[in-house]
C-alpha cells in the first residue's frame, strides 16, 4: 500500500460525509492507506502523530493545529448559507499552522452533485499522491 491518508469529517446533513467518501475513493484509487472517519470517533493526537497526510471536511478538529507543520493536507466542505468564505479562512488558519496544500479548498453547496464529487476524487487523489 502506498501513503497512509486520515480523512476525518463532520457531517449533520450528510453532505459533508457524501464529498468525504468520494475524497476517500480517489486517495484509494492512488493507493493510499485510508482512514475514514467522523470526528467524533477519532483521537486527534493519535491522528497528528500517526499521519503525515491529513484531509478534514468542515473544520472538522481544531486539536489536530498542534500536529500540522509540514502534514500535507486537504480541506473540503458543504455549505448553503455563504459563499464559502469560512473555508478559505480555515485553510488560511492551518496554512498559517504549518500545513502544506497541493491544491485549494473544495466547496459544495448542499448535497455536492456529481461535478462536486468528481472534484473530491481528485482531491483524495492529489494529496495521496503530492510529494514530500
């Protein structure tokens, strides 16, 4: 197996843990070592110690920031109320932290639609494979 990949979300619609699983499909499809996971069932220090590449969808754990610098990440989310504007603070907030992007914040609004969820595969793609 390749890279181990940590994709921890929060999700109360659904939405979230739809682009979740289809980041999941694309990290696999590179060959990663996946970790899917609401979180609410995850440790976030065992995470930050144990995984190097980290994706999180809707500003899914603030306890990882200590356990950032140099983890190669990805950030995605749903929304229906703003034009995203949180997600591209939130990816200002752990760049800031240390972390490393091989591509921008992905936004969907509602339930994301099958570009949205084609965009997320590639996303779980990127950062599986992105180099050190």
């Amino acid at each position: 197996m390749g890279q181990k990949v940590a994709i921890i979300f929060y999700s109360a619609t659904g939405n979230t843990e739809a682009m979740a699983e289809a980041v999941a499909v694309g990290a696999k499809k590179a060959g990663a070592d996946v970790l899917l996971a609401p979180v609410s069932d995850v440790d976030p220090v065992a995470i930050g110690n144990t995984c190097h590449r980290i994706i999180l969808g809707c500003s899914a754990c603030d306890k990882l920031k200590p356990y950032l610098k140099g983890k190669i990440m990805g950030i995605f989310g749903s929304c229906g109320w703003s034009r995203g504007a949180w997600l591209n603070s939130w990816y200002n907030e752990l760049h800031f932290a240390g972390a490393r992007f091989p591509a921008h914040p992905l936004l969907a609004y509602g339930y994301p639609d099958e570009t949205a969820l084609k965009n997320c595969e590639e996303r779980g793609k990127a950062v599986a494979e992105a180099e050190e």
